[in-house]
C-alpha cells in the first residue's frame, strides 16, 4: 500500500466539502516527497467529465457552480485521469467490494469509464478516503459504476480483491 503512494508521482486529490476526509495533511507530506499534485476541475458544462490541474501550495483558487474551490484555470495545465497515477477521491460510503457512492453528479465514474474497457493498464489507481462510519455492508453498484481499487479510513485500509 506504502509502495503504491511512493511510486505514484502524478496524484489527483481533493479540497474537502460537507464533511468528506480532509486530505490536505496528506497533500503536505506529499509535497514534501517531490510529488506533483492536481485537483478536479469543471471544464465543460455538458461534458460532465473531470479533468485535473496541477495544483501546488499558495496556487490561486477560484470557485465552481457546485462551490467548491478548483485552481485557476488561465495559470495551469489540464490533463486527462489516464495520465496520473493515482486518484483520491471523497466518497459519501462505501463498501468491501470497492463501491463507491459518491455525491450523485457521476462526475468520477464518467471521467474514468475508460477503465470498464481498458485490459492492458487499469490507470490511475482509485483510493476512496473515508470515515469509518461511511461504511456500508453491500452498496448496489450500477453497470457504469467505477470501483475503487482501495478504501482508507481512520481504522483501516481495505485492498478490493479485483
């Protein structure tokens, strides 16, 4: 699991909203490891997909239609999720088979449904980040339901069996 973090060096995270694991103690460290960071941003309305920005500390941030902060576009590049490594991504529950409810938009799932048919590289790897309690014991997945490769909470890391 150690391995998986130190070999990445393209990492999507997240700036926390309505209670979701704040990664930003994690972000420094990572930081201060030499890793690049990005966060989701909104680039198309009617796309629905994520792209990611590299993001790094004091970086300017601007706000998106859901309020949550994105960095300012006109100062950062944009890349697609099969050219990071490894994704974090908040969650609202989860489950052992690496289920993930999200916040309803499907922004995720859509973003990485390349991975439903992709058999020679399943990249970027998916870390849910969660509390413990979000833990549900079977959520129902849907056919473009993207799961997660690892879950980390407060209490433990779960590794999906794939």
């Amino acid at each position: 699991r150690d391995r998986l973090v130190l070999n990445s060096r393209h990492i999507a995270v997240y700036l926390p909203s309505d209670g979701e694991i704040d990664p930003q103690p994690l972000m420094q460290y990572l930081w201060s490891l030499g890793k690049t960071l990005y966060l989701p941003v909104l680039v198309s309305f009617s796309d629905q997909r994520l792209w990611f920005s590299s993001y790094s500390p004091g970086d300017r941030l601007v706000i998106n239609r859901f309020a949550i902060p994105e960095p300012e576009r006109v100062h950062h590049q944009r890349i697609k999720p099969m050219s990071l490594d490894l994704v974090l991504t908040p969650l609202v529950g989860f489950d052992d088979m690496g289920h993930r409810l999200g916040m309803g938009g499907g922004f995720y799932d859509r973003s990485l449904a390349y991975r439903r048919s992709c058999t020679h590289s399943l990249r970027p790897k998916l870390i849910g980040l969660a509390h413990e309690l979000q833990h549900e014991h079977k959520l129902a997945a849907n056919s473009w339901d993207i799961p997660l490769d690892m879950i980390a909470t407060e209490e433990r890391v779960i590794q999906v069996k794939g």
